[in-house]
C-alpha cells in the first residue's frame, strides 16, 4: 500500500494491527525512549491515560518510502515527543519572553 498522502497513513494508524504492534513496540522497548537511552539519559512514562501522549513508535525507514516495512518489529524504536520531532526536523520556537531584557534592579 502506498502512504503517500495524509489521508493514508490517518487510516493506517487508525487501524488495529498498528495499534497491536504500537503496544508491542511500547512494552518491548520498557516504555524508555531509545534516543535518549543512546545519549546516556533516561525518559520513561508512565502511560496514564488521561495524561498527553509522551512517547511515538517511530518508523527507523520512513513509511512513504518503506511502506512494506510498515509493521516489521526491526524497524520500529520508541521515541520520546522531543526526539522524534527533532529527528522529523520539527522544530518549534519558544515564545519570546517580553522581560528578558528588562532592567534589573
């Protein structure tokens, strides 16, 4: 299956052998991202429900380039929101702080 557009891949992460394999990789990966683990630091969440979503299974080998690697175990890693965004290239400034060159006395 191709999952060239937004539309696809919604309907691919939607379904239930993604949400099975997205469960798997979460436990076989102790819920620590695998990013941070490598650099020497730990993330770990404890996956309460009624928090945001802390950590992605992100796709080593993209899915609109890979689609037949879509759900192969070996190509998936738990990653940390941080992480996978800065591995997506997703970067997101910070609101500029309106005191930060305010005098100081």
């Amino acid at each position: 299956m191709n999952y060239g557009t937004l539309a696809k891949r919604k309907v691919f992460y939607a379904s239930k052998p993604w949400r099975e394999t997205r469960a798997y990789i979460l436990k076989r990966d102790n819920y620590e991202c695998q990013e941070c683990k490598r650099q020497g630091r730990v993330f770990v969440s404890d996956m309460k429900p009624d928090k945001q979503k802390t950590l992605d299974v992100d796709h080593i080998k993209s899915l609109e380039e890979y689609p037949e690697l879509a759900l192969v175990h070996s190509n998936l890693e738990t990653l940390c929101i941080r992480c996978h965004n800065k591995k997506e290239g997703r970067f997101f400034q910070k609101k500029p702080n309106k005191w930060a060159h305010d005098e100081c006395w």
